[in-house]
C-alpha cells in the first residue's frame, strides 16, 4: 500500500515529534544550554560528539558527519525505508496520512490482527495446558527462560483438529481468513476438511521489522508424528520468505550500538535466540531459505558490516562461502567465524559459554582468507600449483562480484599473500573475471528487452500429439528417422521460451498458495497452447497444490529426459531465491497470465490464410484488438474475454466487432 504524504503532513509530523525524546529513547542524552549531546550512535565513540537541536528539529555529529531530522534518525537507527519511517512516526504522534488503497489493505489488516491474537493464544497454551509439557520440558532442556520464550514470542499449537476452529469462532475469524494466514489448510486442499498445519508443535513467532507477527515457524516435539522438523507459514499477503529475516526487529538497533555496525548472521532460529539470550542481540537469521541479495539488502540499511557463523560442518562452511559472496557482491565487509566439527552457535554456547563465543567472533577471519583456507584444506596437496590454481580462480569469483573497489582492491592483496601469488597475476585474472561477469550482465539485459519468440511447438505448428499420425501420414512405426539435432521438435532443440521458464519458477515460489493454485487452474486453459513441457509442469504442481497427488512433480521428473530434467532443477533449484517483484504474488502472476492470453491471440491472428477478404481481415483486427485488450483491459475484462475466446475456440464476428470494447489503461491488478 502507498502512501499518500504532503510536505503539509511532513512538517506536522516533524512539528509534533519531540526529536529529544526521540533520540533519548535510543542513547544517554546530557542536556547542553538549549540543546543535547551525547555519543553518537552511528559511530563508536569516547567523546560525545552527537548534538541534538530540539527547538530547530535537527541533529548532528561532528565526528562522522551524520545529521537529519527526526524521519532520518528513525530511517538510521531502525533500518527503515521513508515510508516505513514516515508511517511509524506518524503513527507516534498521532498524524492521520492517507494511504493509497491496492484492494488488499482490508485482507492485510485483518492478518496482522490474527497473527497478533494468535501468536498469544499459543503463548497461553504453552504456560498452561497439559498438553504442552513436553514442550515446556523442551524449551527447560534447551535452557531458555521465560523471559526469553516471552520476548521472542514462543508458544504452542494445540495438536486437537478443533481447537484453533474454536479459537477463531470465539475470536471472530473465518476458516478462509486461517487459510489466507496459512494457519489452516483449505478443505479442497487437505481432502474436504480443514487441516491444522501446526498441530503439536512448538510455535516461533515470525515478525516484521516493525515487530508486527506475519507468520510462523512450528518445531515438531514427536519425531514420530512427522518427518518434518519444522513447518513453516506459507508466503501471505503480509509474509514473504526473502524479505523476512528473524529477529532483525530486535536486532536492528542493537546492530547500530557496535562499534562497526556489525550484524551477527546465523543459519537457525534457535542460533539466533540463543544468541540474543546470551548477551549477543545483533544476531538474525535468514527465514527457512537461503541467505539472498533482499536479506543482504535489508541488513544494509543498519549494518555497515557482518559476520557469519554457520554450522561447523561442510555444508555451513559452503553456506557462508555463498552467503558471503553475496555481501561482497553488496560492499559490505564481511568476515566468517569458525565453529569446531558438529558445533552450532546454540551448542556451542550453552558448552563453552558467552566469553568463548566472544573470542571466536573476534577470531572471524575475512570471507577471502576463510574461503582460501578452507578450499585448500580440501585439496590432497594444498600446495600444488593445480590446487594453488583451482583456489585463486574460485575466490577470484568471489572478489569479482564486490561491488567496492576499495574493498576489493583489498581482498586481492590480501589473496596474493595467502597464496604466495604475486598481486599482477591476480590482476590479469580478475580482470577477465570481471569482463566475463559484464558480458553476462549485457546478455541478460538483451534478453531482457528482446520479446520472447512465438513458440514453435508441435502443437503451435499444427502437428498431431505424440503417438498419432496425421489423417494420410505414414503410421508412426513406419515414419523416416529424423537425426536428434536436426529435428526441431525435439525437447534438446526446443526448450521452454524464458517467459514460460519464468513461470514454472513464480509457481515453485508459491506452491503453498492456494489462491495462487485457484488461479492458475481458472485462467490457463488447454486453449492457451504452452510448451509441452511446461503444460506436464503446470499440470503435476497443480497436482500437488490441490492435495490430489503429493508426488507429482517427483513423478514428472523421473519420467523426463536429461534435457526436461536441466529444465526442472533450473525451475526447483530457484525455490526460496527468486524475488520477481515488489507487488504481491496474485498481481505478479495475473501479468503472466496476460502475456500467455495476449500470446495466444498474436499466435491464432498469424495462424489466418495470408490473403485478404473481408472475413479474415476482420478476424485479424479483432485478435490484434483481442490481445491489446488482455494486455492493457482492467483484470476482470480480459480475463472474461479470454474464456469466452477459450470456450468458443476462436473468434466470432461479434467478438471481433466488440474486442476494442472496454479496452484502457485501469488495469485492476
């Protein structure tokens, strides 16, 4: 949702914001003749430099060269974006600023309400249900507190089918609102009667960084009862994975306070508490998916550097080798700490403690000397010149990405004496690296203002299903043999078009949703003719989606080709990593769905008799109208446009009279 901000409505905001209170919220502030001072709290330092000027609305520093008004310190300390900052004071002291509706702020304020209720129902059944003294008797095993189970939001789910139903009667909550929060599954998903997702679990509360409960985590107490160890929310209209880190809003403005600015990045939930138990509050996780470029970028807005402590295992040492590629690629400096064999940061600190946890933070190594270090423990002979070699190319990659120069031109000195190197050959590489890097950057770019193509699948090109002959073809068994790399329908030399591609990965993104599902079983009919591929794609995750058939996308790729199985791992392998837009996931594929309706009119247009008569040249205006009109109508129009054109198989002289109808820039979403 937009918001619809005055300079009127700023300078009030500004006006009624005590700006020394404010600021004394967040550090000691020592009163100064008519103004404040105190020590700034974006810098590490001994002498308060930080000025604060209530009566002329400013602050400055005159150490670090900091300064701004009070919507700037809350965008500093709290990490926040102008609007976020701007709606959060306003909402402090009392200013009313309009907000431009998009059709869901309704749905989304009733989540933010349930997620809110039912985070602290499940806070009460944890303290006081028998049911949940196993839980109870976990979290005392694992030493946490309820001063800390309190903070952080901890609860537990019922395990009885009724229990959240009853919950939500009472509390005025509909079984479709529990679905839309991912609470409950939907009846038509969970085979005809609501599903608690969360039954018998432990319960971590997800929140935003305006420490607002948008989803949740359930941690199994019964190995038995379920292979999952966790469950988590599904993406909703006020939760998405990738731009959700845990506890950040906790950990913001300690993040400030350190001397660096310096984020404590963990692998787990559990890390992340522990940490914050134990005296460490910087520490955030990512939220059930892999760090990304969004976390790196949220984390930018109040850490100026970070340090990483995964897993003590190969996969952890791997993970923050990515993660941090990923700050480098962001011009934060970031360094990996070590952990023994088998350790987490939870274990290690209930056996070692805060004081040797401390020490192996300040031990953390750069990401260039980690990832050198641990490349070259995994060579047979570190020494050698392959290894040597195979080492500098791969944290040459990593360097290349950095978007600082000064930053990198550090790293690669730093490299050259790890490895003995001399600095100018590391040059030569990393310049080719970088130009590599460039050019794939330009043909992404290409391809990203090229128009996709016109599918020439064997559909599109009028040929029979496969299996059947064509009426007064040879029989399938008695057809010429057409080499592989010279036949054009074959699946190798035709691949899925990039906007098909893009598909298949939007919808691994949001398996879980199911009005996504709803959608795209309403809106994608047989009449819009995709690649084969994509067609038994589209059909096994709808299978999947519905309940119907839980293996289907496992089925559909053992039964593919090697080149349809390069397809599948580019589709799965981008789940939890792909970002396609700022605008909610139903918007995002509705503007799929457009393009596939427009194609498909383009293609049927094309598809006339060349010469011109009257009725073709109708019907040729009328697609060419028909596909302006997917493209551009309101939502609602195109898409009863589209199944009427899909019911009748083609377009009718009314149709092709009526296609300019209605046809406009109010685009609905």
């Amino acid at each position: 949702m937009a918001l619809r901000v005055t300079d009127r409505v700023l300078e009030e905001i500004r006006a009624r914001t005590d700006l020394a209170e404010l600021v004394g919220s967040r550090v000691e502030l020592r009163r100064a003749g008519s103004d404040f001072k105190a020590c700034c709290p974006f810098h590490h330092e001994k002498t308060p430099s930080f000025v604060v000027h209530p009566d002329k609305g400013y602050y400055h520093c005159f150490g670090c060269g900091k300064s701004g008004d009070a919507i700037t310190f809350v965008m500093e300390t709290d990490g926040l974006p102008f609007a976020e900052a701007v709606r959060k004071l306003a909402e402090r002291c009392g200013v009313k600023i309009e907000e431009e509706d998009d059709g869901r702020s309704e749905l989304r304020a009733r989540l933010y309400s349930l997620h809110a209720e039912i985070s602290a129902f499940f806070s009460r059944c944890l303290a006081k249900t028998a049911e949940a003294a196993p839980a109870r008797a976990y979290l005392e095993r694992r030493g946490l507190d309820a001063g800390t189970v309190e903070r952080f939001k901890i609860g537990y789910c019922p395990s009885s089918p009724a229990a959240i139903s009853t919950w939500a009667e009472k509390h005025g909550y509909s079984p479709e609102e529990l679905a839309a929060a991912g609470v409950l599954l939907p009846p038509r998903v969970s085979g005809g009667r609501p599903f608690n997702r969360f039954a018998g679990r432990l319960m971590f509360s997800i929140s935003d960084r305006q420490g607002r409960v948008t989803a949740f985590s359930g941690r199994v107490l019964d190995k038995a009862s379920s292979p999952a160890k966790y469950v988590n929310s599904p993406e909703t209209a006020i939760f998405v994975k990738s731009r959700t880190l845990y506890a950040l809003d906790l950990a913001a403005r300690e993040i400030v306070k350190t001397p660096r600015r310096e984020a404590i990045v963990c692998e787990g939930q559990i890390d992340v508490i522990r940490c914050h138990a134990c005296g460490f509050p910087q520490a955030v996780a990512s939220q059930g998916t892999a760090f990304t470029e969004e976390h790196v970028n949220l984390l930018k807005r109040v850490a100026d550097s970070a340090v990483l402590i995964f897993d003590g295992d190969a996969a952890g040492r791997k993970a923050a080798i990515r993660t941090g590629a990923l700050f480098l690629k962001a011009g934060i400096p970031v360094r990996a700490a070590t952990l023994p064999q088998g350790e987490d940061p939870d274990s290690f600190l209930l056996a070692k403690g805060a004081d040797a946890f401390k020490a192996v933070l300040d031990s953390a190594e750069s990401i260039v000397s980690f990832q050198t270090r641990t490349l070259l423990a995994a060579e047979e002979d570190p020494k050698s010149a392959g290894a040597v070699q195979r080492t500098a190319r791969a944290v040459l990659e990593t360097v290349a990405g950095c978007d600082g120069a000064v930053l990198r031109e550090a790293l690669v000195s730093e490299l050259a004496a790890l490895i003995a190197i001399p600095r100018s050959a590391l040059e030569d590489d990393l310049a080719r690296l970088q130009e590599k890097r460039r050019s794939r950057e330009r043909a992404r770019k290409e391809e990203r203002r090229t128009e996709v193509p016109p599918r020439e699948s064997a559909e599109a090109s009028g040929a029979p299903p496969p299996g059947e002959a064509a009426p007064g073809a040879e029989a399938p068994g008695e057809a010429p043999e057409i080499p592989p790399e010279l036949d054009a329908s074959s699946p190798a030399n035709n691949p899925p078009p990039a906007e098909e591609r893009a598909l298949c990965e939007f919808l691994v993104e949001h398996s879980l949703d199911s009005g996504i599902a709803e959608t795209v079983r309403e809106s994608l009919p047989e009449a819009v003719r995709l690649h084969p591929f994509t067609r038994r794609f589209v059909s096994a995750w709808l299978g999947e989606a519905s309940g119907s058939n839980p293996s289907a996308l496992v089925e559909l790729f053992s039964s593919a080709g090697p080149a349809e199985r390069a397809w599948m791992d580019g589709a799965l392998g981008t789940r939890g990593k792909t970002v396609f837009s700022e605008l909610p996931p139903e918007k995002v594929l509705r503007d799929f769905l457009r393009r596939l309706w427009a194609a498909e009119a383009d293609r049927r247009r094309e598809e006339l008799p060349a010469e011109s008569t009257q009725d073709t040249d109708r019907e040729r205006l009328g697609y060419s109208l028909m596909a302006r009109k997917f493209r551009r109508a309101p939502w609602k129009t195109a898409a009863d446009a589209f199944a009427a054109l899909a019911r009748a198989g083609g377009l009718s002289a009314a149709d092709a009279a009526d296609a300019d109808s209605s046809d406009g820039e109010g685009l609905d979403g």
